[in-house]
C-alpha cells in the first residue's frame, strides 16, 4: 500500500511542480506590485516594471526543465501555463472595466507558446546530448 501511494505521488509531482512554481514565481515577482506608477506629467505606467516580468519569465525554464527531464513535456507546458493563468486571474479579477480577462487570455497564450518553446528546445538538446555520449 506505501509503496502503491509513493508511487502515486511520485507520477503527480512533475505535474504539480510548475503549477506550483509558476503561481509561487507569480506572487514573488509580480504579486506585492499592484499600485500604478504616477510619473511627474501626470502619466501613469504599471504596476509591473519591465525587471519584474523578466525576472519572472528568467525563473520559469527551471521547473520545465525539470518536468521535461522527467519525460513529462505535456505536464510541464499545461502546468506552467496553467499557474500563471490562474495567478493572473486572481491577481487581476477585481478590475471592474473587464478588461483583465484578455489580458489573462494573453498570459495563456504567451505562456503556452513560450513553454512549449521552451519545452521543445529542452527535449532537443537532450536528445542530441544522448546521441554524442553514445
């Protein structure tokens, strides 16, 4: 029965990991920014600065690399991009004009594209590293 659950968790995990990872990288990045920034002419930008969101994309390849090493592509590109999906939902929800809900479309998109990206770059490189070791 252990055994039957350890290996249980250890099938879940490399599914969980980038959901997880990616809504904890979500909150640290861009999670504590939610006022916009008023410029002296009265221009307003924000509430992210440009260092944020690419601290956040620079941090996401580690846990696909570590779901695509496990064999499980799907799992990291549908969980990476699931977490920063229903990051971005909650994180934006409360806007009464609406407008969030496409930015949140745009996070899907662009957070699947990039992973798969990611993802297909990884398992690539991989495959030729096998090849010259042999």
């Amino acid at each position: 029965m252990r055994r039957r659950l350890l290996t249980s968790a250890s099938r879940a995990l490399p599914a969980l990991v980038p959901v997880l990872v990616a809504v904890a990288a979500w909150a640290a990045w861009l999670g504590w920014d939610q006022q916009p920034d008023v410029h002296p002419d009265g221009s307003t930008t924000g509430p992210y600065e440009a260092w944020q969101v690419i601290g956040l994309v620079l941090t996401l390849p580690a846990p696909v690399y570590w779901a695509v090493s496990r064999g499980r592509t799907v799992s990291a590109v549908l969980g990476t991009t699931a977490g920063l999906t229903a990051a971005a939902w909650y994180d934006w929800s409360d806007d009464a004009s609406g407008l969030f809900a496409i930015g949140v479309g745009l996070v899907l998109t662009g957070s699947l594209a990039g992973t798969a990206a990611v993802s297909g770059v990884i398992t690539l490189a991989r495959r030729g590293r096998g090849r010259t070791a042999s």
